[in-house]
C-alpha cells in the first residue's frame, strides 16, 4: 500500500535534508554567500570575488554538519528501509496508479453514458464500462496477491 507519508519523505523532505551547501565570503560586501551547487561554488572561489569565510563568528565551513539538523534517515523505519530500492514495491506502485487510473475511466464513462443521446450509444458505453469493470477487478486480484507476498517477507 502507498503510503501518504513515504511519498512526502521521498520527494519533498530527503531531498531538502540532503542538500549541501558551500559558504563563500564575497570580496565587496563582506557577506556570506551560500551556493547549493558545488561547480557554481569551485568557479566563484576560483574568481576573484569571494573567499573562504574565516570561521569566526559562527559561520560554518562547507561540510560541517549541524548536530541539530535532522537527517532523510531520522524519519526511517525498519519496514521504511525495506521499501528502499525494491523492484517490487515499484511494481506495486505502478499497478496502483494503474487502478486508479482504470477507477478514473470508470467514472468518465459512467459520466458519458448518463449524457449520450442514443441508446446504441449508451450500449457502447456500458460495454466499454463493462470491459473497463473486468480489468480493474484483475487487476486488483494480482495487486493483492503481489503485495500480500511483498509483506510477508
């Protein structure tokens, strides 16, 4: 099953936890500059704008870790980590979104079958809804089985 949260941590918290930023010291104001991409900081400490930042006064040097900040790690379960990099769990995701996809066909068709005008056209309809019907109901057999054998492990 697709969890709300694991979705959250793997696109939106990890990613912003895990990106390191390099200190530059700018030559004209005297400012501390922040760089997230470690080529643009190498080119600008090869110019003649910016220095390293003497590490006084607080500022941190490019790598320091913060003990305080937390970590993609720190929101990690043991069946969290399991998750990771398992071609299962992809394929469930996927046939997920596929079932939710043929439950959107559905709802169109239903839609359409209520507006169309002819009965020979509402017949269509209802077989396509029909055919739509036998394939999501499959189709969640196999993704039940799949993900109770995936969480039996």
């Amino acid at each position: 099953m697709i969890k709300l949260k694991d979705i959250i941590k793997d696109s939106v918290i990890e990613p912003l936890l895990e990106e390191e930023t390099y200190n530059l010291k700018s030559k004209k104001t005297g400012k501390i500059v922040t760089f997230t991409n470690k080529d643009n900081y190498k080119d600008a400490l090869k110019g003649s704008d910016y220095e390293k930042p003497d590490n006084k006064g607080g500022e941190k040097e490019k790598g320091e870790e913060n003990p305080g900040k937390l970590s993609g790690s720190d929101f990690d379960r043991e069946t969290d980590k399991k998750d990771d990099d398992d071609a299962e769990f992809e394929k469930l995701m996927k046939m997920k979104d596929e079932i939710d996809d043929l439950d959107d066909k559905i709802q169109t068709l239903q839609m359409r079958y209520q507006t169309a005008a002819s009965d020979e056209r509402q017949q269509e309809i209802m077989d396509d809804i029909t055919d739509t019907i036998e394939k999501k109901e499959e189709l969640e057999d196999v993704y039940i089985k799949m993900n109770d054998e995936y969480h039996s492990k």
